[in-house]
C-alpha cells in the first residue's frame, strides 16, 4: 500500500537525507531517533473511533532498549548471560512497596517482564504504581526464552493519536535511528505506514501528510496534498 502512493526516489532521498544530515552535516553526541509523523485528516476525534495501536517493525527502532526482568532462577540467568537488568523475588520484597522506587523503576525501563510463575505476586509485593504508570510486568512463560520476547519488544512500536484544540491532528512513532543502513530505515517506514492505514476508516483519504525527520533534523516530506 505505501510503495503506490508514495514515490520511491522521495523516500530514497528523504531517508539519504535524515542519514547524511545527521551523520557528516551536523552530527550530535547522541545516536538520533528517526520518526514518522502523520497528519490526518476527514477525521473527526470526538465521533470516530479512538484510533490507537500497536505492531512489530522489521528492524528494532531504538539503539538502546531498556529491560528489565523479575524472574524466577532460570529467566535469572538467562537475564544475567544477555547483560539485562534483573531483580529476583527476594530484591522485590525489600522494596516493600516504596512508590518513590517502583515509580524510579518503571521511569526506568522501556519494558519489564517477569517469570509467570512468579507475576501473581508482584502487585503485593510492589504494589499499583507499575500498572498505572503503564508499566506493569509482562509474562514469561516457562517455554518462552527472555532473548525471544526482548527482540519482539524492541522492534514493537506504538501509535496513538495526538489531539489538542487548535492543533492538527497527528499520529507518530519511532521508525529507526541514524546509525541503521538506508534499507533497513526504509523497510521499517514502509511497514510502519502499512500498519497505520489498518487504523484509518477510509485508508488514505484519512492522511493528510507524512514526515519523516531524526530528533534533531530537518522535516522531510514523504506524502502530502495530493488527491488520492
């Protein structure tokens, strides 16, 4: 669906020109995100469905993921041997409920994941505070390897629509970082917009514009006013 509406020597270039920019004109002493943003249009917030969703890129979009696990003696070590961050049964109990440390804890991480034979017993021992800031533990199972589950997560992203009065109506999301090669930048914003158009009612008749820009770059164009 993208590869028809949108030329491929504009996204050639565009991606050629968030990687050229952010690497030889002008680069920072941070790896960049690359970002898609969409605006949209013949959308009306207040009547249509909450659009909101979320889908595995190609290609993991970040440069750092965070993770962090709460397992039982296996997922520990499995945990241990990848290098992630890891907290035990015991480490949990001397939290003791402090919110000031769950919420450090959720600030933290991108995702926490915990051994399903011991999930049942993180709200007692942590409390709410993880579940409302969004947090809360997702489960491993005894057949699942924590290597599977922290590749899946890293190349998931989330879209969700942005709407304040006064202000265009938009969706975004991280599609890549400036230290990945053009292909791979390219096949993660091709199957980005693919995904976003199974949100939209009436498909491109809902997409006003597309951008694509790194955190510090300059906006490039990839879609926009022109009748479909």
């Amino acid at each position: 669906m993208a590869r028809k509406n949108i030329p491929a020597d504009i996204l050639t270039e565009s991606i050629t020109g968030i990687l050229e920019y952010s690497t030889k004109t002008k680069p920072r002493k941070f790896v960049e995100t690359i970002e898609i943003h969409f605006g949209l249009k013949n959308f009306d917030p207040t009547r249509d469905k909450r659009i909101a969703g979320s889908t595995e890129l190609p290609h993991a979009p970040r440069k750092k993921f965070a993770c962090l696990v709460l397992g039982n003696e296996k997922h520990l070590m499995e945990a241990k041997d990848m290098g992630i961050d890891f907290k035990s049964l015991d480490d949990l109990k001397k939290v003791n409920r402090d919110k000031k440390i769950v919420k450090k804890m959720g600030k933290s991480y991108d995702k926490i994941l915990a051994s399903a034979t011991i999930i049942r017993q993180v709200p007692r021992l942590l409390g709410p505070q993880l579940n409302r800031m969004g947090k809360f533990p997702l489960a491993v199972r005894a057949n699942e390897t924590i290597a599977e589950k922290v590749d899946s997560f890293a190349k998931n992203v989330k879209f969700a629509i942005k709407f304040k009065a006064g202000a265009p109506m938009c969706l975004s999301a991280p599609v890549g970082h400036v230290q990945m090669t053009q292909k791979e930048v390219e096949e993660n914003v091709v199957a980005a917009i693919n995904y976003v158009l199974t949100l939209m009612k009436k498909g491109w008749q809902n997409v006003k514009k597309i951008h694509i820009k790194s955190t510090m770059g300059p906006t490039f164009t990839i879609y926009g006013f022109v009748a479909q």
